[in-house]
C-alpha cells in the first residue's frame, strides 16, 4: 500500500525526491484527475435533466383550462465521442397542459388573445405541480420529480429578434393591437384612445378638464345672467334649468372629450349663451 511505503535511511531529512516518489505523485495525480473526471461527468449528466426555463412555441390553447401544448423552441443535443460518433440533436417533446400566465391580482385580471405560434418561456417547477392545479391551495407534490418537462408555466410576452413588436411607445403605456391600428394609450396627464399613433383622439386628463373648465364658465356665465333678471325670471323655470344644468354639462363635455373638433362650437356656446338665455327665459 502506498501509505505503508517505508523509506531508506538515506532519504530522511535529505530533501531528495527519488523516483519512485516522482512516479507515486503521478499516480496520485491521475488518479485524482480520473475522479474528479467522473465526478464532474455525473453532474453534467445529472444538470441534464434539471429543466429550468425555455422558450417555446404555443401549439394550442384551452380557453376553458387555460393551459397550452407548447413546443419547446431549444433543441436538445448530444456530444459526439472522440471517435465523432453518436453527436446530434432531436427536438424536446411537446409540454402539454400547460398553465398559462394572465397578468391578475384581487378582483383585476388583463387577458388577451392567445394563437398558435405565439412565443412564450416555459418555467419548469422544481415540484411536480398536478395536485396544485387540479385543486389549488397547499398540496404535496403528487411524484417525486424535480424540474421535470411535465411542470411547465407559460409566460406569454417575450419575442425573439425577427418577431419584436415594431413601434413601441418610448414615452407612455399602450393596450394596443400589434398593428397599432387600434389602441389606449396613456401619457402624463393624458389618455388616448383609437387609431395609430398621431392620430388618437384624447378622452381625459388635460383635454377633458379644460373641456369641463370651459363647460362650466359658460353655464355659470348663462345663469348669471338669468339671475340679473331674477325679479322678472320665474323661479320655477330658474329651478329647472339649474337642475338639469349638471346632466347637460356632463353630456356636452362627454361629447367633446371623444370629438375634439367640437371645441369651436363648445367656445362659441361660451360666447352666446348667456344672451341665448336671457332671451329665451319668459320675462313676467
């Protein structure tokens, strides 16, 4: 044994390697070499079947479950040996009844459209996932595998470079068609709402206060000046405008928040009310 190995007397204390001792390190070496080898082998072996997330093709949609079959987009590969056998690749099989992800929290939740084709990120859990899904709450994981292709979640969202959405807004929030024919879409003190972008028409924010701020100049201007007239004014035809004038004001600024072409005609109600009102109010 190479731990009982007994030494000359001429060796000790002398600092000389023999070569023996030159070619025991060696073996040492190898030996370890050969170890660490294998060891490292049966990791890379073992880390092969720890699946943690890849990108992935939708194939169908359960509206009903929500959950997909999702190809995987990654193909699996092998290593040829060093005499160029064996190398290769053969694509990961389908993932089937797959959760998919819709953005959700308390009593709100956003969903689109899901299609064929669409790109997503399969997430594999470190759990098997079937006791969850079928029933919710805490469960114990129905088998024991880990980071299995079986417990997949799909994150919908992630493009790869020929895909990317085009046009993206750099200075607001967009709910858009990919197109970006139809949208809502969300600027400091501002919301609009329609076509591309350019040509949205605002329906709040800036546009809708100053809207409802020029509104309500323009009645307040019209009943004053039916209050000038007050002594000869009925009050009970005062107190029916004065009462309708909240659900009027509301309409009109609706109204033009969505046509902002209207705002000509809402300044030049500005300007002729007041007289419109004092002439069509029945002087006693």
């Amino acid at each position: 044994m190479r731990g009982a190995r007994q030494h000359g007397a001429s060796r000790e204390g002398s600092g000389v390697s023999t070569d023996d001792d030159a070619a025991d390190t060696l073996r040492d070496e190898e030996l370890a070499a050969t170890h660490d080898d294998v060891l490292e082998a049966k990791i890379r072996d073992r880390l092969k079947e720890v699946h943690v997330a890849l990108p992935g093709f939708i194939q169908s949609f359960d509206a009903t479950k929500q959950t997909a079959v999702v190809q995987p987009a990654i193909n699996r590969i092998w290593i040829a040996d060093d005499d160029g056998n064996g190398g290769g690749s053969i694509p990961i099989p389908l993932c089937s009844d797959v959760p998919v992800q819709f953005p959700r929290g308390g009593n709100g939740i956003l969903t689109f459209p899901v299609a064929a084709g669409d790109e997503c990120l399969l997430v594999f859990a470190e759990r098997a996932i079937d006791n969850w899904w079928a029933n919710g709450g805490k469960q114990d994981p129905s088998e024991f595998r880990m980071h299995d292709y079986s417990d997949g979640f799909a994150l919908l969202g992630f493009s790869s470079v020929p895909r990317v959405v085009t046009n993206i807004s750099t200075d607001g929030v967009e709910l858009r068609t990919l197109d970006g024919q139809t949208m809502f879409r969300l600027e400091a003190g501002v919301a609009y709402v329609g076509g591309k972008a350019g040509s949205e028409r605002s329906v709040m924010g800036e546009t809708y206060r100053q809207g409802e701020s020029t509104m309500n100049t323009s009645v307040a201007t019209a009943i004053e000046a039916l209050l000038v007239a007050a002594g000869t004014i009925d009050p009970a035809e005062l107190l029916v405008f004065t009462a309708l004038y909240p659900t009027i004001s509301k309409a009109i600024v609706a109204m033009f928040a969505f046509f902002p072409v209207w705002l000509p005609l809402l300044q030049a109600f500005e300007t002729q009310a007041p007289l419109y009102l004092a002439k069509q109010a029945k002087v006693r």
